[in-house]
C-alpha cells in the first residue's frame, strides 16, 4: 500500500515536473510577444512621427518665405508664386492666400473669392502653423485635404493643401501587411490621417496593443494599434516554440525539427557544393546609356547550371544561401570571377563599371570591406565597381550598422546604388540618409509607361526626387522603344533590359560591349 501511494506520488512529482516547464515557458512566450508587439509599434509610431515632422517642416519653411515676401493681394506675382510652390513641391496639391475667411487667390484657381465653410480652415494662428484636419476622413483616392496655415497678417494667411495619404508613405504597405493601424492626430484628438489595416478594430485592452507617440516639433502625434488577432497569432507561434523546450521528449516533435533541418541544410549544402562543382556562372546584364546608345557597364548576376534542372536563377538559391551564412562567400567568389572576366577589359575603358548585390548579411560580416580591397584592389579601380543594395533592407533597419558599412564602401571611392527603388515606399529621408550614387527604378514602374496604371506616373516623380539629391538614375526591365522614348525624354541617365539585351556569359557580353562601345569621351567625363 505505501509502495503504490509513494509511486502514486512519485508518478504525480514527475507530472508535475512535466507540466512545470511548459506553463512557465508559456507565460514567458506570452510577455515577449507583448515586448515584441510594443516595439514594433514603437517603430512604426516613431516613423510616421518622423515622417509627419519632415512634411509639416517642409510646410513651415515655404510658408513664412511666402508670409515674408508676398504681398496680401492676389497679383500675378502672388499667383505665380502660389502656382511654383505648388508645382515644384512633392508634398502639396495647392497653395492659397485667405484673408477675412475666403481664399481669395490660389494655386489652382488664381483669384476668385471663395468663402470657407469649415471653420476649422478660417483659424488665424497667433504663431507658426495651424493644421486643419480634413473635413472627411481620407481614403486611397480622394482630394480631401489637411490644410497648414501660417499666420501672415491678423486677419491673412498663407495656407497649403496636403493630401492625408501622403503622410502614411512609406509605412502604409508594411503596416497593413503586418496588421498594424497608424492614427495621425493633432494633439487635442483631431484625426489628420489613417492608414494600415482598419482604424475602426475594437480597442480591446490585452497588452501590447496601442502606442502613442507625441512629436517634438509641432503638436501631432500618432496612435499605432495592434491587432488583437496578430497579437494571440504570435503569441500562439512564440508558445510553440517555447513549449517545445519543455517536451523535449516529444519524438513527433523532435522528428519535425529534424525534417525541418535537414531541409534547410540540405538546400544551403546543395549551393556549396554546386559552388565547389564549378556548377555557377556570371551573367552580365549591359547598362546602356540613353544619350548615346552606348554600352557604359553591366550588372553582374549570378546563374546556376544545374545538372538535372538545367539554368537557375539567383531566386531559387539566394534565400537558401542567405538563410545558411553561406552568401558572403558565394559573394566573394562572385568577386573573384568578375576579375577573371572583367578585369582586363575594365582596364582598358575607364569609363565601364561592373555592378554586383549586397545581402543583409554582408553588413554583419566584419571582413567585408577587407575582401572588397584583396579582391579588387590590385585588378579593378574602386570606381568601376558598384554595389546595389535593395531599399526593402534599409528601411526598416533599426541600427546603423548598414549606414556604416555603406560610408565605409563609398569611402573607397566605390560606388553605391538603390536597387528596385519604388517596390517600398521610400522617401526623400532614406535616400538623403545613404550614401548612394545611383538609383535603380523598379521594373514594376517602368512595365507601367504608357499604361492606364495609377503607378504609371509615378516615373516622373521618382525621376525628380533623384535629380534634387544628384542622383544617377538607372531604368531597369526596359523592353519597348515606347518606354525607351519615354525615359529618354525624362533625361533618365542609364537604363537596362531586354529591348538591347538580355543577360549573357562573359565573353558574349565582351563581344556585345565591342559592338556597342562608341562612348564620347566628352560625355563620359560630364557624368563623372
């Protein structure tokens, strides 16, 4: 009898000490999910704050030039500088001129008296800016307006229209994506701007759901809230993994994990030992320049003969080996062979430069810049090298290790590239922020040309933005001459695609840049 009851309790302790473990990594999965959750919203609060000052700072600035040197009267002087201002500017849809409560000379308009209903759009700020939130809340497509005003005289002021949706870019795609709604509100509630998954969720209290985070510069602030639903979805995948440190002993478990990686080491094997087979090849995609058709450099890319599946390309195998570590040394073995096919050639044209990717990886890697200068140094000039990284890996980087890491390239007298730039969202902070020399447009925009597309002018302002930063601009995925027209009438610098060529080995690229090589050396030296 006290054999079985102290079996019984023996049976209980280790029941007990089962459970144990998987209730406490429970509750330690449920407060990380809550930290993580905070802090993603953290982020997007403070970038839509950010965000939100650059604009409404922007405003300020062109506003008192106006209220300083603008007379109150609707002259053709003050016509034409409302027009400019409203024309030249990236932010603004139109600039007035209100006295006495009625615009009486605008951007779009000229003069006509137009009393104001909204009494909001009346108020006269004793000092700096006013913001009238829209009358309306504001979706996609509207032309409903935040108007800034600035106080000019005591019943005048000088006042600029601001569509709301342009303050959630370039949040507003990652925020829907991860379930996350942005408010901008003015500091006593007024709703200027939402964006991301819905504004209306249930305010449902249960941690890690809303931040609000208030600017420095002007009185806004904006709500970040979290979805209730992404909140238990996370938490349920942190308590899995969690739980798991408890079970062990769990052979269905156990099985999984290991089938899991297998596969992952399997396909990142699979690249190393393709590497090792002599397997790999570089591509070289020409860049042709749009003044005078000639051939002034190419994009390296990387293709994959395999034995059984014939030509990969780098989207089946990037991720494997980005995953594995094992990027940094394809990269630098892709390094070692544009030497072997590029390096004489190079040489012989100054003016050609050779362009290859960086991976989030490499700005972890503390010998990047050290391969750059063995590899390069003593065959390729820094400038005839261009490394492109993506804007998707910039954007939402929380250190400053890539800033770091692209200064220190650059300082080599290498140079530095946009890739796919429009794909998300980025905005004059980011490409004022890195050190870039070129910027790549994204096929997507260029496929766009020409097309009853909402993106398909968006070339046009992506072209302006690169111009005021002195940018390079480079078209990527061009396939028509229409586009090509196109492009050339934007003055876009470079562009690529199938319409001169598509990616070819090195000695056919050789024999096409023979071909294609009539580059005046005057124009040369202009662009350098």
């Amino acid at each position: 009898m006290r054999g079985r009851r102290r079996k019984t309790l023996l049976l209980a302790l280790v029941a007990l000490a089962g459970l144990l473990p998987p209730v406490a990594f429970l509750v330690i999965s449920w407060f990380q999910t809550v930290q993580d959750a905070n802090n993603r919203l953290q982020r997007y609060a403070s970038t839509a704050v950010d965000r939100a000052d650059e604009i409404f700072g922007t405003a300020e600035f062109t506003l008192a030039g106006m209220a300083q040197s603008l007379e109150i009267h609707c002259n053709n002087t003050t016509y034409q500088a409302l027009r400019r201002t409203a024309f030249e500017s990236i932010y603004f849809q139109e600039a007035t001129l209100i006295s006495n409560g009625a615009v009486i000379c605008s951007s779009r308009t000229g003069k006509a008296v137009q009393p104001i209903t909204y009494r909001e759009n009346t108020v006269v700020p004793d000092h700096g800016l006013h913001i009238s939130p829209p009358v309306t809340l504001a979706r996609e497509n509207n032309i409903v307006s935040i108007i800034i005003h600035y106080r000019a005289t005591a019943n005048a002021m000088f006042g600029l229209h601001l569509n709301p949706v342009l303050l959630g870019e370039p949040m507003r795609k990652y925020a829907t994506e991860d379930q996350v709604t942005l408010i901008l509100q003015r500091s006593d509630g007024a709703t200027l701007s939402q964006f991301g998954l819905n504004a209306d969720l249930p305010q449902t209290r249960i941690g890690g759901d809303r931040v609000i985070l208030k600017s420095k510069r002007y009185p806004i602030q904006a709500v970040a809230i979290g979805s209730p639903t992404w909140l238990l979805h996370n938490w349920r995948r942190n308590a899995l993994i969690f739980g798991s440190l408890g079970l062990l002993t769990s052979a269905l478990l156990f099985v999984l994990l290991l089938f899991v990686a297998r596969r992952q080491f399997s396909a990142a094997a699979s690249v190393q030992d393709a590497l090792a087979d002599g397997q790999f090849q570089v591509y070289y995609q020409p860049m042709i320049d749009t003044v005078n058709g000639a051939c002034i450099g190419a994009e390296s890319l990387l293709r994959w003969h395999h034995p059984q599946l014939g030509v990969l390309l780098p989207d089946t195998f990037i991720a494997a080996a980005e995953e594995s570590g094992f990027i940094v040394d394809l990269t630098k073995w892709l390094m070692r062979r544009i030497v072997t096919d590029m390096a004489a050639l190079l040489k012989e044209n100054p003016q050609l430069h050779i362009s290859l990717n960086l991976s989030p990886q490499h700005f972890e890697h503390p010998r990047l810049l050290a391969d750059i200068k063995a590899v390069f140094g003593p065959h390729i000039a820094p400038g005839q090298i261009t490394f492109e990284v993506t804007e998707h890996q910039l954007i939402m980087n929380e250190d400053n290790k890539a800033l770091e890491v692209l200064k220190n390239i650059r300082a080599m007298g290498t140079r530095i590239a946009i890739d796919d730039f429009g794909s998300g969202y980025s905005s004059l902070k980011y490409l004022s922020r890195f050190p870039f020399d070129y910027l790549k447009i994204d096929k997507a925009f260029i496929d766009a040309i020409g097309t009853e597309s909402v993106t398909a002018g968006l070339v046009d302002t992506i072209v302006r933005m690169a111009n005021q930063l002195k940018l390079k601009t480079v078209a990527e995925g061009v396939e028509t001459p229409a586009q090509l027209a196109y492009l050339r009438e934007l003055k876009v610098d470079y562009v690529q695609g199938w319409l001169f060529s598509k990616a070819l080995p090195a000695d056919q690229f050789h024999a096409f840049f023979a071909a294609n090589k009539s580059y005046m050396l005057g124009a040369a030296s202009s662009r350098s």
